[in-house]
C-alpha cells in the first residue's frame, strides 16, 4: 500500500489496486501511472482550439490524449476516456505509444504545421511522468510542450513540470468551493494554487464554463476575474490583467441534461463582465 500525491485526495492505494483517477496504480509498494504510454487519441489541432488564443496564433498542434481523471464533472464530453468506470475499459483498446515514438510523431508532422505536442483530452498530470519524459524529447527537437489541464495537482507535480512546459490552458470551473465539492468532486483551493504557480512557469490561459445554476451569475464572474487580475509573476510583478479568461458555453451532455444551453446572450454579458478587469477575454462554443 502507498499514498498518491498528486491531488488532494492523497489517495491510499493498496498494492494491485488504482486510485479515484483509475490511472494511479500501486506496484511493490511504489505509485506509478498505470496509463504510461497509452494513448487513446491523437489528433492535429488548430492551437486556438485547445483554447490558446495568444500562444502561436495560427499554429497547428498534435494533440494526444490517455485515459482517467481526477475530477467528475457530470457534463464531461470526453467522458468515455476521462471517467475511471469507462475509461479503464480503453485500457485494451490504447495504442502504446512511448515518448520517443510521440516526439518522433510530432517531429513528422511539421511539415503541416505542428509546433509540438498538446497533452489533452483526458487529465494529463494524472501520468505526467509520461508528460515530463515526452517534453525532454520534445524540447531537444525545438518543439514545444503544452498542457490542456483540471490543475487539480499539487505543487510537487508542477515542480516536476518545471522548465519541460510552454504552454497551459487552465480550466478555473467556478469560483465557489460548493460547485467545486458537491458538483465536480475536486478542491478549488488546489487548482487556484496550481494556478498560481504555474503563471510564474509559461504562458497561461484560462477557461471557465458557464453552466446554467451552477456558475453563471455577474457577481462569482467578477470575483473570478478580480481573482486572475491580482496575479504575479516570478518576479513578483501583477501580470493577471493580461492573463487571457476563454468563458465557454455549456451545453446538456452526459450526466447533465436536466437544463438547456447557457443562453449566448448571457455568455457575452459575462464576458463583458469579466472585460471590466481582464484585458483578454474569448467566448466559445456561441
């Protein structure tokens, strides 16, 4: 048996078994990442669609994706390869991929564009063991690293991160521990530490989906954006206004089909909201 620190849960593992994410496993009394090397999907992406809107504009990115997750969104969209009941099942299903056969993947495919590797799809610092060894390879290559993240991950998996990350696109889900806890099963505590941290590491963005009774009223945007604007950077310089918010509609999917799409009228005004403190501001899925 062994303790995984890579969230809050610390999750006590007996030997055999796996953890709330589905992916951490315990072997000889020793944590590792039981999805190492198993991707599920790889796709080459526009940047702007993981959303980096001020990150290589007009790039193209491959974007390769596992399996598990330490949150439990009820309105997942890659809940088939995210949520531990369904995503270990893909286990069989994964094509092995190892770091250096990705890398090398990512170096064929610069001809059409891609600057790098997109850990995404699935929660990638679930195995970032698996990001940090890739993003070596990658970085010797020229090319770059980026995270697509919960940011649901303790300061001692981001310093494992340190140096090998370019890019991240943060989801800061709400700005109330209540939806954090009763709704998604994380700590929002943790994800704004996370955040805090990694804007003194690379280039940041961050996204909030707006979901129907849960997140979406003026009042938790403004603190939200309030919130972002305060942050430092390395050298202790207030650098949030300029830290790019993508505000996203939600639509019923999943488990989450007891309410309608958030209106578009209602994403904008958000958004305006959100403008009032924060320089960079997108909307998605409108």
């Amino acid at each position: 048996m062994a303790v995984c620190n890579v969230c809050f849960r610390h999750c006590d593992i007996p030997e055999g078994k796996m953890g709330f994410c589905g992916v951490r496993a315990c072997r000889d009394g020793n944590i590792f990442p039981d999805n190492y090397g198993r991707i599920t999907s790889l796709a080459l992406d526009p940047i702007e669609k993981k959303p980096l809107r001020r990150f290589h504009p007009g790039s193209y990115i491959l974007s390769a994706g596992s399996y598990g997750c330490n949150l439990r969104c009820p309105f997942c969209q890659n809940y088939e390869i995210s949520w531990s009941e369904q995503a270990y099942r893909m286990r069989s299903r994964a094509k092995e991929i190892m770091p250096d056969e990705l890398a090398g993947i990512a170096e064929s495919c610069r001809k059409d564009g891609n600057i790098g590797v997109a850990f995404t799809y699935n929660e990638p610092l679930i195995s970032y063991e698996y990001v940090r060894d890739t993003a070596w390879l990658l970085h010797e290559k020229g090319m770059a690293v980026v995270l697509v993240s919960n940011g649901m991950a303790s300061k001692e998996v981001l310093s494992e991160l340190a140096g090998s990350v370019d890019a991240m696109n943060i989801d800061l889900k709400g700005f109330t521990d209540r939806y954090y806890r009763d709704v998604l099963k994380g700590d929002r505590r943790m994800v704004m530490e996370f955040i805090e941290d990694a804007v003194k590491m690379c280039h940041v963005e961050l996204t909030t989906l707006i979901v129907p009774g849960e997140n979406d009223s003026e009042n938790e945007i403004r603190e939200l954006a309030g919130w972002i604007a305060g942050l430092t950077n390395a050298d202790g310089n207030v650098i949030g206004r300029s830290i790019p918010l993508h505000i996203s509609r939600f639509f019923p999917r999943f488990h989450m089909r007891d309410r309608g799409p958030t209106p578009v009228a209602q994403v904008y005004r958000l958004a305006e909201a959100a403008r009032e403190m924060l320089e960079y501001v997108y909307t998605g899925n409108c």
